[in-house]
C-alpha cells in the first residue's frame, strides 16, 4: 500500500556525515540487554496468548528509544545499580500497551509493517494484553521502590490517555488548530518521553548524593523537547520528508484521515478547490487515485513540510539546551546525538 | 430483553428476616461522602469527554461495594486519616476502568439497565478513558504514599488483566471445567475485593502500631472469599436464583453465551440431546424462542442452581471465618452483614 516517492539524493548532506544512534547504541546496549530479559521475564503467563500477543509486539522492532532514554539518564550520573533497568522496562510496558490501544482506537490493519495484533488476536486481546502489561510495568516501578518515579510515571500515564481522549475529539478536523495539536501530541508522545528521561536521576539519587530537582528539571525538559520533535518528524515522513528515507512507506497518516502538522499548515493556507480537496479526503474519508499524490503536492507548495521541519529543529534545540547545565559525559553525548539523528530523519 | 420468571415466595426465609446492609451503609456512609467527592474531583478533565463519560458510568449507581469494603477494613483498626478515601476512589476507578473495558471486550449494547458507554461514544472512548481511570488511581494511590498500597494494587491490576484475557481463551467452551472457571473469577473478581479488603489494614497501619501481616492475611483472605461468593452469587441469580429477586432481568450471560457455573454443572452432568442443546446455543450461538426458558429449566434439573448456591455459601463461610482473629467491632460486623446480604440474594 505504501507510496514511494523518488526524489533526488541530498548532496549537501551525504549518507556519511549523517547523525547515527552508533554512540547511544553502544552506551546503552549492555543494560538493554537486561531490559531486554526483563521484558520477557515479565510477559511470561500460564495464559499462553500474553506472552504470544506481547512476543508479536516486542519483535515487531522499533528502536526501543524511550528505555534507552531511561538508562542513559541514570547511568550519565554514573548509576551502578539495577533500578533503571527495571524502570525502562516499565517505561516500554506503558508505551506497548499504548500501541495496542492505539490500534484499537485507530482501528488501524498494521503496525510497522506486520498486521496489527487486533488483527491476529482480535481487539479484545489488544485491549485486555494492554491492561496486563500497564498493571506488570506498575508492578515493576513499586519493586524499585521509589515513589517519585512512581509519581512521575503515573502522571505521564494519566496524561497519555487524556491525550488521546483529546485527539479523538480533534480527529478528521482540519480546522485544528497548531497549538490543539501540539497539545495532543505533548500529551500522548511527549509525556512518555519527558517521564522516561526524569525518572533517570530519581533512580540515580537512590543511591547517589546529590541529585535533585536541576537534574530532573533539565531531563524532563530535555525528553519533552525531544518527544515533541521526534513526533514532528515523524508526521513530516509520512508525507515524504525530503530527499532521505527513499523508499520508505509513506502515506499512512494521510490513508487514516490523521489531521497531523503538515495539514493543519497546508490547510490553513489554502482556499476554496484546494481546502474542498482537504474537506473531502480527511473529513468525509472519501480518497481516490491520485489523491495521496496531490496531498502530498500540496503539502509541499504550501509549505507545510518545510515549516513542520522547522518547528521540530525548534523543540530539537530546546532539548539540546536543556542539557546544558548537566555535567559532560559520554552518555551526555549520546542524548545529543538522539536528537541530531532525529532531525537527521527528515532534513 | 429481561425474562422475568414467576417463582413462588419461599416461605421459610421471608423478606423482614433477610439481611441487609443498612449497618454497612451507616457506617462507611460518612467516609463515602468523601470517596464520592473525590470521585468527581479526579475525573474532572478540560477533555469534557472524560467527565461525561465517567459521569455517565458513575451515575449508572452500582452499591460501591469495593470502595466501601477498603473504608470499613480501616476503619475497624480505628483509622482517623483521610488516605483510605483515597485508596477506595482509586479502588472505584479500577473497576471502572475495567468495566469500560470489559464492555469492548464483550461487545455489550448495555450495562446495568442503561446503554454501554462504548453505544454513546465509541469504543475508543472507552478503552481512553478507562485507561486514564487507571492512570488517576496509581497517581491518588501515590498521593496517599505507601508502597505496600501500591504493591498489592498494582498485582491486582495485573492479575484482573490476566484473568480477563484467560477468560477470552475459555469463552465459549462448554467443556471447561469447574478449576478453570474458579481460575477466571478469583482473577477477574475476587482479586480487586482483597486488595480493597488488604489495603485497610495497610493504610490504617502508616499512623497506628501494631498493625501487621496477621491483619493484612485475614481481610486479604475474607475478601477473596467474599468476591467469589459475590460472583457465584451472580452467575446463580442470572439464571433466576431461587424465590427471591422476582422481577429482576435474567438469562444476559445467556444470551451472551458466557459459560457460567451453572452451565458448566448443567452441561458436565447432561448428555445426547442437552449437551447438543447447550452447544447449540452457547459454542453456536443459535438461539432461538424459547431457549433462554428450557436453559434455565435444564440448569435447574441438573441441580446446577442449587449447586452454584452451594459453592457460593462454602466461599462465604470461608469468608466469615477470616474475620475470627480480628478485635470486635462495628465495622467487622458490617463485614460479617455483608456475606450474609451476598448469599441472601440468591438463597
């Protein structure tokens, strides 16, 4: 079903001087491995279909970016312990079980390229394996046994769904405006980000003197920012991004009547045939050949790639301010190559 | 849709002499006040979908049993603070949530005589909205700061989930057995009345001495018990229980093709022509007049009813002997009322 848009090769900016996750991927890759444990250990049950439903989800890939964040947030204040470990399991827990939600709500067929769980073991499974992996991930931050990062993770929780509640009532409108949708996607993308960063110096300060509340402020700050530009890349590629990810699949967001950035700007700045183009594919759901294609025209003429572009280098820079006040290590590093290779994406 | 099945008063047991929960109702009533405000507090949201849907849900009525259950098992210790409050909302919203839940789950058109929320706004609605129910418990039971709280909610959150998806795998089998039917209610049930009944002694002991594992283990153990004399109580009443309840609306698990207790009995001790009757209409689906009336005349043949009952008064007994290392006092009493209305109903 996807779309694929050929467009010319970047030449100011070659695949070799592109921002790669090799630094994050090596810092954090031995506690992953323990994460990774974790995770099975936990969707372990004598009812065989959560640990089939889970298994589908976990080994259907993604680059396990929010745990990631977690340990490197505890170990760049030099934590020794097994804490983060479990809490970053926990912290991929919340956001599974919101992916099978989410594909309930959505009622989407896919999910990164393999059919969606609902589709295999129907929605009931999605719903009811969600609320068994939110109850082991909670389960999981009491065994740490702090309870700020409880705090800080339930929040994020109750935040999440609000989130999505809202998205469901600005849903297929194209007169959303930019800050409803900001506020949609601070919610549900975002939160999780900012809580999986904060909780990093709260398990460090377990057993290490003298974090408190600059670090976490800065974390939070850091992984909000971050959240906020990884989304909006993410919205940009669906609508081809620019000349890299050739060959990627794009269109989803377009095919599920998704009133993203891109949109709402192309939208906002159009009038008459152009807006009815927009009113019949996202608000009346009625698509034809061609259409993805003069979506996609149009988002472009209208700037509306461009500028989703440049509000997520905004939120980028933000995040790597944020880090400022934080003391120099490797992993310090590693956060601000996560958000060069984010933007890298689609720039 | 109700059948309403005309069944002679029983003599013996007449309405004056029944137990009520007029005591359990005067003594938690005060607190519930409390519970109740906090209740609309915390699904109070800017998403004005949430407090509609929650409001709608809360109205629905529902004897607050659970809530009530956490509010009497604290204060019989003498409990003075407010953290039970917290805990007994943050119970409340757990069964709500997985109401909402359950709904999708069971494709319902109704709960308790009034429209499903999922008929009034979509599944989606109810899968967010339950999930950020569960998202205000963690963050009220944080609020109220006892890890131990949160321990035994937390299982319970997982073990309801886990019991929940259990339930899907035997769903429609008249072949299942007694043990795995208990399986599903002790999880999907039971589990939520003894972490309500275990957190009293929990949040009454972070300001009164003394209060330890002997406490927790006895109002742990009677609201297990309790629960699954609840349910069973439940599954017998909806094939039309004994002589009491006439009016009330039966055979809902029936035409639901849910594989109860007294179905299990029935079809386990029936043979030819019953067993092909029973999946017929439960594994089929293919019901038709008159089927709901020979059902319930065949459980009632089988001495399934009165069996279920039976079972019902064991797990109720059990219950009412937890309670015997415990002081004296009003709230115990309550407690003991309790098991006595529960079995009362179908009796």
């Amino acid at each position: 079903m996807g779309v694929v848009v050929p467009l010319e090769q970047d030449q100011q900016n070659s695949a070799g001087a592109r921002a790669t996750l090799d630094r994050v991927m090596a810092l954090s890759g031995p506690s992953m491995k323990g994460v990774n444990t974790m995770i099975l250990s936990r969707t372990g049950s004598d009812v065989t279909m959560i640990p089939e439903v889970a298994k589908h989800l976990i080994d259907s890939g993604g680059k396990r970016l929010r745990p990631i964040l977690t340990l490197l947030c505890a170990e760049m204040f030099g934590y020794q312990g097994n804490g983060h470990v479990k809490l970053a399991a926990s912290v991929e827990f919340m956001h599974t079980a919101t992916l099978l939600h989410d594909d309930v709500v959505d009622e989407s067929d896919m999910r990164r390229g393999k059919p969606a769980a609902r589709m295999v073991w129907g929605n009931q499974a999605s719903v009811l394996v969600g609320d068994f992996l939110l109850g082991q991930a909670f389960q999981m931050m009491v065994e740490v046994g702090s309870m700020d990062a409880l705090d800080v993770l339930s929040k994020a929780s109750a935040i999440i769904a609000e989130g999505e509640v809202l998205q469901l009532t600005t849903a297929k409108n194209t007169n959303t405006t930019e800050d409803d949708y900001l506020q949609v996607i601070r919610a549900k993308t975002a939160a999780l980000f900012s809580a999986a960063c904060e909780v990093g110096p709260i398990v460090a300060g377990q057993t290490i003197q003298g974090l408190g509340e600059i670090e976490r402020a800065a974390l939070r700050s850091y992984g909000m920012n971050l959240g906020l530009a990884f989304q909006l890349v993410d919205d940009a590629l669906d609508y081809g991004g620019s000349a890299k990810d050739l060959g990627k699949d794009i269109g989803d967001d377009f095919r599920e009547r998704k009133v993203t950035l891109p949109v709402i700007l192309a939208y906002r700045r159009s009038e008459g045939e152009e807006k009815a183009f927009w009113d019949r594919v996202i608000v009346a759901g009625d698509q034809n050949e061609g259409d993805l294609e003069r979506g996609i025209a149009l988002v472009r003429d209208r700037q509306g790639l461009a500028d989703t572009i440049s509000r997520a280098q905004h939120y980028g820079a933000v995040a790597v301010d944020a880090l400022d006040g934080l003391p120099a290590s490797d992993q310090k590093e590693a956060l601000l190559d996560a958000v060069a290779f984010c933007i890298d994406r689609v720039t």
